[in-house]
C-alpha cells in the first residue's frame, strides 16, 4: 500500500503537467439554463441571505453564480472548492436517500433490485458535462457489481481499472484537470482502506500539497483539518440540500434556509481558525513531507531516528544548493514595524496584509530572514 500512495502522486503530477488547462482560473460566473435561472431567482427572492441561496444552487447544480469576495475566500482558505463541482462527495451522501433501496438489494441479492441501483448510478450520462458525477456514477456500479456477484478484486485495483477504461473511452478528454483531482484524491482514498484512519488523513494532506505546488497555491494546515471536518457535515447535509432546491416553493422559508445558513455559518466560524497554523508554500516542503512520509513507513525505528537527524541538519542549513545568499534590498517605503494590532491578517506570496490599530491598510514583509518591514497607508 506504501507504494500505492507514491505511484498515484508521480501518476497524478503526469496527469496536471500533460493537462490542456492545469492552471485555468476558478470561474465564480457561470450561465444557468432557463429552468434553474428561475429557481436560483426564486430562492434569493424567499432567503433571508442571498448567500444563502447562492451557496444552496451551486453545491447542487455546480454553478457559481452570485458570491461576494468573502465567500469566495472562506472556501479557498478551508480547501472546500471541490464542494462546488458535483462529485463523489456528492454522489455519495445523494445515496443516502436511496438506503433503503441498498439495504433491500444486500440482504435480498434481488437482482431486478441491482438493476435499477446501477441504472440510477449511471443516469449522469445522459446529463451535459458533470464529467465527475459520470466516472462516479460508473466506479460505483462497478463496486455493486462486484458485492452482488462477489468479485475476486480488492478495491484499489478495481478503483484503477475503471479510470483506466475512462481515461481511455470516457471523460478525460472532456475535462483533463477534473479527472486529474478525481483519481489523485479517490486513488489516496481506496490506497488507505486497510490502514489506520491517520493514514487517510495524511494521504489526504499529501495530495493537497501536491496541488498547492502545481497550481502555485498555499496549503494552510487548519485550514486542511476544518475543511475535512466540514466535509463531513456536508455529506451528512448534502441530501436536505438536495431536496430543499428542488422543493423550496413548497416548504417554510425558515425551514427550508436552516439547513444553508447552519453551514454557512460554520463556515465562517472555521475561517477564525485557518491562520492560527502553519501555511504550507508549494516549495521544498512537499519534498520534504514526501520523503519524511514513506522514511517513517518503511524504516525501523532506530533508522527513524537518524532519519529525523539528518533531515533536521538539511533543513536548517540555508540555501539547499550551498549557493551565495541574496540580500534583498529593503525599500524606502517599508518601515520598522510599528503597528501594535493586526487585525483581518491574510497571509499572500508577497508577506502578510493587515489592518493595524490606526484601521490603516498594511502590509508585512520578511527581508533577508530575519528584517521584518511594513508599509501602512490609509
């Protein structure tokens, strides 16, 4: 399984860098057909919160129409963009609906019963796009195939050959980059079943470091966690949302926005969080977390030990290529720091953007290691 995990990360690196648009920009604008234009209208008309009703129709039909700044940012910060493009998380917590269906098909191997379980899991087909809702509709058949007739293939390789045959006949050509986030994510996922749950978790945070590194994004490490957590609670939530959308004329408004407006919120007090740890900048860090991973799985424990030694030794020596260091000229503009509050701090590539007690705009930047400088105006 040590090996599963590093043969998707080299598999998946191939997939982003051989991808027409691995780096296209993540569209908040998007068109709505006539019928769901008249439902995301009708929903900002009865929601208290327009966000409300924004968040409700992009987390059910993938289109992001309508978000302020923040919203945008809460979910970038939390790593919870994948929420808006109907997928597995989707697709998964949709089944729920269908448990009792499930649990009939199981204990009765009702083979008519199989039958309208894989037709529902294939239906995205017929759909125009939801590339991702497709190859899950299709992984998911496979595995009710392969309970019913009890298949002699363990899951990871049945997850494979599935996206080999869509790689080949299916979506990829249609969405190389969805495909891409698709297998390197559910590959992480099938390559943990047999391990302890730390392993998943892990797993997990390894691929997002990849992707920070690709897309030249920062992986904030609480940031990880909460996401995880509110990914979570909206699989458990994701049905109500379903049926909400879709019967909203029909339902209390106060009932009908509860089920949003709880997550929205928790999205909000999670975003507190996300800089209390460290941000993680796509750089040697994910060399590092690679080789540091797979030296603590296959090493004895006294090798570990000296493996943490040494790796310490590397890391602190400066430049990685014992190359002269550059000093980086520090501006007139930037002066000592002085501000004594830093309020509404927001970590970017160029240092850190606050407001300071004065509700002056600043901005933090580190020099030479070791020279912090700010700019302030009003």
């Amino acid at each position: 399984m040590k090996l599963q995990v590093f043969a998707l990360l080299l598999l998946s690196t191939g997939l982003f860098l051989t991808a027409d648009t691995p780096y296209r920009s993540f569209s908040f604008h998007q068109s709505l057909n006539p019928a769901l234009e008249s439902r995301y209208y009708l929903l900002r008309y009865h929601f208290q919160e327009p966000q409300n009703a924004s968040l409700l129709t992009s987390y059910v039909t993938g289109v992001k129409r309508g978000f302020n700044h923040h919203t945008r940012r809460v979910h970038k910060e939390l790593h919870l963009l994948h929420l808006f493009t109907p997928s597995g998380i989707h697709f998964q917590a949709l089944f729920l609906l269908l448990y009792p269906l499930v649990w009939y098909q199981k204990r009765t191997k009702n083979a008519w019963a199989l039958l309208g379980l894989i037709a529902l899991c294939l239906s995205p087909l017929s759909l125009d796009g939801y590339e991702s809702l497709k190859r899950i509709g299709l992984l998911k058949a496979a595995f009710l195939m392969r309970s019913h007739y009890k298949i002699p293939i363990s899951p990871f390789v049945l997850f494979l050959l599935i996206f080999a045959l869509d790689y080949i006949f299916g979506t990829y050509q249609d969405s190389p980059l969805s495909f891409t986030y698709s297998f390197l994510f559910l590959g992480l996922i099938f390559s943990s079943l047999d391990r302890p749950k730390i392993f998943f978790i892990l797993n997990l945070f390894l691929g997002q470091i990849l992707v920070g590194l690709l897309t030249q994004t920062p992986v904030y490490l609480f940031g990880f966690i909460a996401g995880l957590i509110l990914t979570s609670l909206f699989t458990v939530l994701f049905p109500s949302f379903f049926l909400i959308f879709w019967l909203s004329p029909y339902l209390p408004v106060s009932f009908a926005e509860a089920p949003i407006n709880l997550y929205r919120e928790g999205l909000i007090f999670a975003e507190k969080f996300v800089f209390w740890g460290p941000v993680f900048t796509p750089c040697l860090m994910l060399a590092f977390c690679l080789i540091g991973y797979f030296a603590f799985l296959n090493l004895e424990k006294p090798k570990r030990l000296r493996f943490v030694f040494l790796a310490l030794i590397v890391l602190t020596t400066s430049p990685l290529e014992n190359q002269a260091k550059r000093q980086k000229t520090i501006p007139a503009e930037f002066q000592k720091v002085q501000s004594k509050e830093f309020k509404q701090a927001k970590y970017s590539r160029y240092g850190i953007r606050f407001r300071n007690e004065k509700n002056q705009r600043c901005r933090l930047q580190l020099y030479n290691g070791n020279a912090w400088r700010e700019y302030c105006r009003s």
